[in-house]
C-alpha cells in the first residue's frame, strides 16, 4: 500500500503504512491510515482523511486527524474497540 496518500505530508521513504476505508457513502469517504515513525519507539502516526466526491478536488484527501501514538496507546485504543464490538 502506498505510503503517501496525503499531498504535501512528509513521508519516511521505504516505511509502509496501513490504510483503510472507515465509511463509504459512494460520496463521501472516510480512511485511517496506520504508519510506524522513528519515535517514540514502538510508536506510530494515525491519520483519518476523508475524500468528497462533489468538492473542487475530489481525488484529493483532507486530514480531519492526525497523532503520533505510542505502542501503550494503541493497545488502549485496540481494547476500546473491541469492547464496542463486543457489545
């Protein structure tokens, strides 16, 4: 998977990253995308962009959020998931 979708975002070369679709409403989308980065150790950046069919770019995504978490963080975040699932 490509690692730079987001224009003018600075990107580790050769470092993959995880991206997919949270909603898609043939319109209006919304993905996350998952990248390791240098530190803190074990951490990763987290994006959410969404892509609007209708706007004057349409094949360009917005940052709608973006955080650097580390690995703790995202095992938090891993169990909050699932809990939701789950019930």
């Amino acid at each position: 998977m490509s690692d730079s979708f987001i224009s003018g975002h600075v990107h580790l070369v050769g470092v993959p990253s995880s991206k997919v679709i949270l909603s898609d409403n043939d319109d209006f989308r919304y993905f996350l995308a998952l990248k390791p980065i240098p530190g803190p150790v074990g951490g990763h950046s987290l994006t959410i962009t969404s892509q609007w069919d209708s706007s004057s770019k349409p094949q360009e995504e917005q940052v709608r959020f973006r955080a650097c978490i580390d690995r703790a963080g995202l095992l938090r975040l891993q169990d909050l998931i699932r809990q939701e699932l789950a019930s």
